[in-house]
C-alpha cells in the first residue's frame, strides 16, 4: 500500500481526534484482557527496551492473517504495560483500507479502528506524529505482511522506506518488535500474490487467503476466527537510523534521499529477518501450548464460551453497543432482541443478512435513513488527517 491513497476514499476529515480512550480501556477490561490473558496466552517481552518519553517507532511484523488480531494485541499489551497512560500512549498506524471495507472492522463495528486508537496510515499523519513528539506502532511490510499468509510465515515482505526517512529527520529511534507465534492464528490462510493481484483490481479487497476464505464466505464468524496461538512479542534494542546511515556511508544521515531510504529499509529488514528466524527458533517450536490452555480456560469458569472465537461476534458487538448506549443515557432493556441480528455470523451465507441487516435497520444498528455523506462518517468510510492545525 502506498501511504498517498486518498483517491480510494470518499473524504478527508481534519475533526477532532477520534480515539474514545474511554471506550479503549472498556474494551480492555470487558473484551480484549481475557482473550490475550486466558486464549492467546499473549507476552509482551523487553518492554524496557521502549523509551519512557519522546517519540518512538515501535516497528513489527505481521503475522501474515486476513485479520490482523495481532495488531490489537500488541496495542494493548503495550498499553497495559504502559500503566494505560493516555499522553504517551503508543498509537497503531493503519490502512485506511481496513476502514473503507466492513467485515476489515472487526465484526463490521463503525470506525472501530480509529475509536481503537489507531491513526490512519499516510505520510502527512506518521511525519506530524513524529514532529510532536509521538509514538507509534508501525508495520513495514504494509497490507503485503497481512496477506503474506501461512505459506510465507516468518518471511519479511519488503519494508516501505517511508518510516526510514522520517526516523532519520527527527532522529527518532526504531525499537524492532518481532512477532512470535501469531502466524499459527490461522494456518489455512494460504495466499497467492496472482490471485491477489485479480482480486485486488476486480473486488478492491487486497488478498483473498485460501481455504479460509472459502469457509468465510459460507459461515462469516470464520474470517475472524482465530486458532490459540501462544502469542509473543519480543521487543529489540533501539535502533539510531541516523547512526545506521552515517555507518554505512549510505548519504545524509538526517535526510536521506529515496535512494538512501529504500538501500536503508532492505538492510533493516535482513537485519530484523536474521533476528526473527533466532527468535522463531527459540520461542515458536510450541505455538499453541495446549496444557497452558487448558489450565488458563479453566479460570474462566462460565466465560468460556464467550471468551472462545465461537463467541467473539456476540463479545465485541455486544460490548460496543452496550458501551455507547450506557454513555448515552440509555437503558439496555432487552439484549436478545436487540442484537438478534448477530445470528447471521452463525448461518450459512450469513453475509446477505448481516449486510441486508446493516442496510434497512435503524440506527444506531443499521444506516436506514442515512444520505451517503453521514453514513460515510458513522462508518469510517474517510481519511483522517492529524494536521488540521498545522
């Protein structure tokens, strides 16, 4: 994905920041805390790596899923391990992409990604960040490391050079995070970069993984099921991209021409490639430990079910809805009627209704009634721009 793709998207939106930290530490406590703690087992390791303050490039790679459950894992281990600190909070770059389309939003919650905390991905948004000081969480390998899939598991795609240059002008340093486990989420996501290409130029969808689509498309809670990978996440020592160029001869350590930064990229990505195969070795010859599962699920006694993939679709919508109907004032009188729409996850071909349902329901459950300019906001369908100030 190139980072200037505003012709993909209906607007630009330079509003107020839409992160909801509120929403973002309900989610932890309600949602996300017993599926990283009890199903994925999930470890953040060498937190003391990350600088306290200042700006930071935490740079990873994905784990190669249609959806990236790695991403709000990392997010929110860094949070927690962070005191859920909103100042110095590490903020997820991501494709606008993940908004455009509504099954890339987890279970097709409105503009989740952004109320999620996550910034969307273009040069303008990662240079402002950078300038005022601010932190993020960055994947080199772009979409291409999503739908890398389990054929090319722990196979670094090729890294955008962009975070290299910006790293280099406000000599910001590049913490590597390496990724383990999270690749084994879904091992029948197999993709081929012909068939991505078609269904890329035809469907506007950036990879169609295989057999796992092929399932989704008959029962769609399937696109985000996710197996109990043993998740790890190992943070390296900071790196000076400054000092990396002036060391290589490569050109001008503080703005590094195109040249310089793509030379700079491959060498950090054979660099991180060389220390995740290490890594892998080491800590990903297990990557479900079921005895842990096992013990860690019995904790939860009566949340199993619901903390299981099998749940997930019920757990996230049910959270969000109830979250944003109680800060409303609302009264949740009856959630079985309410959420009787959930059901299309469960059926065969259950997308005609889920999207059916999303189109004649009323708000805030459905978009009956909206024109196109208010329903492109209730869903995310734009770019949000950092720089409205500047």
């Amino acid at each position: 994905m190139t980072m200037n793709s505003s012709r993909r998207y209906t607007n630009i939106s330079t509003g107020e920041d839409p992160v909801d930290f509120a929403y973002l530490e309900s989610f932890y406590h309600g949602v996300s805390s017993p599926i990283i703690d009890h199903y994925f087992r999930a470890k953040l390791i060498g937190f003391e790596n990350i600088p306290e303050t200042g700006p930071v490039i935490l740079a990873s790679n994905h784990s190669g899923n249609a959806f990236p459950h790695d991403s709000f894992v990392l997010d929110q281990l860094a949070w927690r391990a962070d005191n859920f600190a909103k100042n110095t909070k590490i903020r997820p770059l991501f494709s606008p992409m993940l908004a455009v389309n509504w099954w890339m939003r987890p279970f097709g919650l409105d503009n989740w990604w952004r109320k999620f905390g996550a910034v969307d991905q273009t040069y303008l948004n990662f240079d402002r960040i950078l300038a005022r000081g601010g932190r993020v969480i960055y994947y080199p390998e772009g979409i291409p490391g999503i739908g890398k899939g389990f054929n090319r598991r722990y196979r670094l795609q090729p890294f955008q050079p962009s975070f290299i240059k910006l790293a280099a002008r406000y000599d910001v340093p590049v913490v590597p995070v390496y990724s383990i486990n999270a690749e084994w989420i879904n091992p029948a996501s197999l993709t081929y970069l012909w068939l991505n290409k078609i269904s890329n130029r035809l469907l506007g969808v950036p990879f169609i993984p295989l057999p796992i689509a092929l399932l989704a498309l008959i029962f769609p809670f399937f696109f985000y099921f996710g197996f109990p990978s043993n998740m790890k996440f190992i943070t390296g020592k900071p790196v000076s991209i400054r000092d990396w160029i002036r060391s290589k001869n490569n050109g001008r350590p503080d703005d590094p021409d195109r040249e310089t930064s793509e030379k700079t990229a491959e060498e950090i990505r054979l660099h991180m490639q060389e220390e995740l195969d290490r890594l892998a070795r080491k800590h990903g010859s297990h990557p479900y430990n079921i005895s842990t599962l096992f013990h860690s699920f019995r904790n939860l006694h009566k949340k199993r079910w619901i903390t299981s993939p099998f749940g997930w679709p019920i757990l996230f919508t049910r959270h969000f809805r109830d979250y944003y109907e109680n800060s409303s004032g609302k009264t949740v009188r009856n959630r079985f009627l309410r959420d009787w729409d959930l059901i299309g996850y469960y059926l065969p071909f259950g997308w005609l209704f889920l999207s059916l349902f999303r189109r004649f329901r009323k708000q805030p459950y459905g978009n009956r009634g909206l024109d196109k300019e208010s329903l492109n906001q209730k869903e995310g369908r734009y770019i949000w721009s950092i720089a409205r100030d500047d």
